[in-house]
C-alpha cells in the first residue's frame, strides 16, 4: 500500500488529507496545531510529531499552506529528511512567486512541484 504525507490541515488541507484515507490511503499528518488532526486521525491518519518527522514517513509529502513563505518555513525546519523526498505544495499563492523559489528545490528534494490554487 502506498503511505503519503499530508502537512497542513486548513481547510484545504482536510479536504485533501480526507480524500486520500476516503480513498484507503495510508496517511501521515502533521499540523502546527494538533487538535486540528482529531478528525483524521480518529479515520486513520497517523500522526507525525515534526514536520521532519512527517516527511520522513513517506516518499511524497502534500504541503497545504496559504503561500510559499510558509511552505519554505515548513521544508527548511525538516531539515535533512527532505533529501530525496518528493514534496508537492499547493498554496493559493501566486503562481510568478514559483519563479523565486529557494535553492532547496533544486538540489536536496527529489521532486517539487507546486499547485497554486
């Protein structure tokens, strides 16, 4: 069975992270704040206690976030567990913002990609 990662639980986030275990997906989640997780957790989820520790329990991570500032936040305070993982952000940032993106993306992650939304 495949295990993915989810990372941010807003409303985009849920909807994601819901879709996935709807769909019998192993899952992992993390958010700042734990108690948005309940719910997916009582269906399956499995909680990651680090965005590190998140990242590190799949091969592809979904990070759900409002731009890219907090997705930079969010890989850079990973650390080392990003390198050779997949991660795909979807923001509502905008889409010329991608241009900008930090070193990161090009050398210690396997594969980024983002979804502006």
């Amino acid at each position: 069975m495949t295990h993915l990662t989810a990372i941010g639980l807003g409303p985009m986030g849920q909807a994601l992270a819901g879709a996935l275990l709807d769909a019998n997906v192993s899952l992992s989640v993390w958010n700042r704040t734990e108690s948005k997780a309940r719910g997916l957790l009582a269906r399956g989820a499995e909680w990651a206690s680090s965005p590190a520790a998140a990242v590190a329990a799949s091969d592809l991570t979904l990070i759900n976030v409002v731009d890219h500032a907090a997705l930079d936040a969010i890989v850079d305070s990973a650390g080392r567990a990003v390198a050779g993982r997949t991660i795909v952000g979807v923001s509502s940032d905008a889409p010329e913002r991608v241009r900008g993106r930090p070193q990161w993306s090009r050398s210690s992650v396997a594969g980024i990609s983002t979804v502006p939304s």
